[in-house]
C-alpha cells in the first residue's frame, strides 16, 4: 500500500461514495473501485460497506482512515520541509488575524516586507475560536488570537496587553478623559463579538467582578455595524484600544476605561509539534523582537 492509495481511501472514507470521492479526485470511477478492492486484498479485511446507495467504513476502515491521515499529513510536512530548507527568503506566510485585529500588525508586516520582499501573504479575519479550527486544520500557519482560549495544543507568544475604552454618542459628562465601569454600568451597552465567545465574557466577567451588573442590550460581531449602531444612538460600547485606533471616531465620544488592561490579553499561536515554514519562524523571531 503507498501514499497515493491512502489518499484515494481519504476520498472514499470522506465522500462516502466512490463516485463522489473519484469526482474529488479527478478521475474515472471504476479505477478508484478497484484501489478500494486492492487494499482490502492486501489487508485481508473489508474496509467499507455499502448501506444503500453510501458506504460505510467497517472498523478496520475507521482504523485506516486515522492512519492514512496522519501519514499523509506527515507526509506533506515532510515534503514541505525539505522545498524550505533554505533561507526561507521566500515563500507565503499565511497568518490568521481575530476579528478585532492586532494594531500593530500593519507596522509589523512592514517590517518583514523590507526584510523579506520576496515573500508573499494570505491574511485571513476570523474570530479567535475559528482561527483555530484553520490552524489545525493547516490553512494557516500563525494566528493571532483574544485570550483567553483552551490552547493546549498550541504554542503562545503572549501580546502586550491593551486597555479598553467606551465609546458614545449621548452626552456623559466626565472630569477626564479616563473613566470606570462603575460610571457606565447602567448605561445601555452593544458589546462586540457573540455571547459565549471570548470577548463577550471577558466585558461581562469584569463587571461581575466588581460586583456590577451590566445593561448588555445588544451583541453584535461586527464592527462597522457596531458603530453605525453608536453614531445613531442606539447604545454605547466597550472596544480595545486597537478597534479606537482603527477606526475614524470623530463623531463619537471616547473615553478610556481605567483598570481593563486584563480585558485586552492577545498572543501570536501556532500548532504544536508541527513544522513550521521559515517564513513564519521569522515572524515569530520578528515578535520576539519587540
């Protein structure tokens, strides 16, 4: 049995129908049947059953199919690792940026460009949740992510921390540009991101924390939205430093939130115990730098 057959079993193990899988694969139907028939001669075992017009994989087949992925795998990196053996001067490097991004990427980016000019980039926004999804997935090799998250099969470069400010289109009347929660707990408020996920708990658990019960009338994960949403008076809202300074809030009232550093952890994170491209190895050296 050799690699080629093992991805022809992922097809087949994945689609759950020859024709599908050879679709897949781009090739003839009848060829791919006689692989599967191939492999389950070699073997000795039947790898897959048909109920009605789907198969489905005995346990040998299950068993199969968890080590076809792993040599596969295996088997890219590998390949990919002996292409960039070298410098790592060129290539892609393929980052994953939290919806709420980083405000220092864009000056980071700079810098490995002048650096690295051969290098090309794929930059890709989601939340942290789906970012990492993407990383183990292989679809990207670096995400900077909101903590915190379960990240045990990861490894973290820990952000420096930003505060949060609050942001309004009511008059509030404050002594300095530096105000408390306590001062907006009552006041109704849009939070960024979705009950459940990171950033939303993190605002919420800061109140609970203080002993406060904030008016959370409205969640709502996207940004441009959010503020449309401000600017017509509609609530205020609580955003890290980084969305303040990405965005033109000219008509807005800002102000920052004494004592939130906590609320605006970050990291850089990779998957663990798997090669990683040059490019992103000096990205990462590039982070360790400032």
């Amino acid at each position: 049995m050799d690699i080629r057959q093992l991805k022809y079993f992922i097809a087949i193990a994945e689609e759950g129908q020859i024709t599908a899988a050879a679709n897949r694969l781009r090739m003839a139907q009848p060829p791919l049947s006689q692989q599967l028939k191939a492999m389950e001669t070699e073997l000795g075992f039947l790898l897959a059953e048909r109920k009605g017009k789907s198969l489905e994989l005995t346990d040998a087949g299950q068993k199969l199919y968890q080590h076809a992925l792993r040599i596969t795998d295996a088997m890219e990196e590998a390949v990919l690792e002996v292409k960039e053996a070298g410098t790592g001067k060129k290539g892609k490097l393929s980052i994953g940026v939290n919806t709420l991004s980083n405000y220092d990427l864009p000056r980071l980016l700079r810098t490995f460009q002048k650096r690295f000019p051969d290098v090309s980039y794929k930059i890709q926004q989601n939340e942290s949740a789906q970012l990492c999804k993407l990383l183990k997935e292989r679809v990207i090799d670096l995400a900077i992510v909101r903590l915190p998250l379960e990240l045990n099969e990861f490894d973290i470069i820990p952000l420096k921390p930003e505060p949060f400010y609050f942001v309004t289109a009511e008059l509030f009347h404050s002594k300095s540009s530096a105000i408390t929660l306590e001062e907006i707990s009552e006041l109704p408020l849009i939070i960024p991101s979705t009950e459940g996920l990171g950033l939303f708990n993190k605002i919420n658990t800061a109140f609970i924390n203080r002993g406060l019960k904030p008016d959370i009338m409205c969640e709502c994960s996207d940004i441009s939205i959010l503020f449309d949403l401000v600017s017509s008076k509609f609530g205020s809202t609580i955003v890290p430093e980084t969305v303040v300074k990405l965005n033109a809030l000219s008509n807005l009232q800002v102000y920052l939130i004494k004592d939130t550093e906590e609320l605006g952890e970050s990291g850089i994170i990779s998957l663990k115990n798997h090669y990683l491209p040059k490019t992103a190895q000096h990205f990462i050296d590039l982070i360790h730098e400032r």
